[in-house]
C-alpha cells in the first residue's frame, strides 16, 4: 500500500530577505510615481495588509511624506471562483478617509499564483471610484497563471511545481517573518 509522507518545508526567503524585498519594492513604487503624496496602498487579506503596511512605512521613510493612506480589500465576494472556494472574508475591507479616486492605488498582496486575487482586487477597486492608475505589489511571484495578470513590482520570483504550496509567514500574524516552500511528500 502506497502512503504519502508529510510535506517537506524549505525556508526560501528569511526576515533579511524580507526585508530587503520590502525596501526594494518601496524605492522601486518611489521610483516610478515621483508623487508618495498620491499614493494609497490596499493590502489584500490576510497577508497582503501588513505587507502594504510595511511598503507605506518605507515609502514615508524614503521620501519623508508623513501618513500615506493604507487601507484593506476582501475581495472574497468578487472571485470567479467564489463557488469552488470558502466565502469566508479573511479580512474586513477598510478604505482610507481619502478614497481611491484620483489616487495612485498599490494592491498588495503575499503570493502571486494564478492572477484571480488580483482580478477580484481589480473588479473591487472598480467599486470604491477611479484610481488614476493601479498598481500591483507582491512578495512572491510563484508563476501559474490562469489569466493575463503581472505584478508591477516583486519581491522575489520562486518557480514552483502546482504540487507546491508558497505559505507567507508575518511577524504580525505569525510571529516571525519567512516564506516557506511546501513539496508534497514522496509515496512510499
């Protein structure tokens, strides 16, 4: 009788990898909207909100702009896959005071795999007014898209088998910070 061991896990990005991915990202959103004053990051639940967090602070840092609007979007209720996944929210959608529209909007996010977290994001976004431009942020770009979805700007690029998981670990939720990488176990 063929059995499956546990999956294995490899650490692939440490607090340092993290960081550095974090202040990358920042220099790199600086870099390309000349205007922190217009910006207004939406993390994507669970992980994505402390991670657009996290890119705000550096932003605030780098360019001395005090208090960028940093806000949450569930985008359960806007998945086409909604029917073949929980409808749980992993979060509450909070919109900054200033809204979205004629902002420079960052969606953030922990892992990028087939692209229909960030098209519910779009379709969310869509909801709130009209950014003058959106923009995606995400730590790890895993590959295996379903539809014609990039990321804007990535912490790290990590090809995976579809037998792998990418789990996002936060200090925030997790108490530490690390991505792991998840491979299925051999059968024995």
């Amino acid at each position: 009788m063929a059995t499956t061991s546990p999956a294995r896990q490899r650490v692939i990005l440490d607090d340092d990898d993290i960081r550095r991915a974090i202040t990358r990202i920042a220099h790199e959103i600086v870099e390309r909207t000349r205007a922190a004053t217009s910006l207004v990051f939406l993390g994507i639940p669970s992980r994505g909100a402390e991670l657009a967090q996290r890119l705000a602070t550096e932003v605030e840092r780098i360019t001395g702009v005090a208090a960028i609007p940093v806000g949450s979007l569930d985008v359960a209720g806007y998945r086409d896959d909604a029917h073949l996944r929980s409808s749980a929210a992993h979060g509450p959608t909070v919109i900054p005071e200033c809204g979205v529209h004629d902002r420079v909007v960052v969606l953030v996010d922990d892992v990028l795999f087939s692209g229909r977290t960030a098209r519910a994001a779009l379709t969310a976004v869509d909801d709130l007014g009209r950014p003058s431009a959106i923009q995606f942020a995400v730590l790890v770009d895993r590959g295996h898209r379903e539809l014609p979805i990039r990321a804007d700007y990535v912490g790290k690029n990590i090809p995976t088998s579809r037998a792998e998981q990418v789990l996002v670990e936060l200090t925030e939720t997790d108490g530490a910070d690390r991505v792991l990488l998840l491979e299925e176990g051999d059968a024995a």
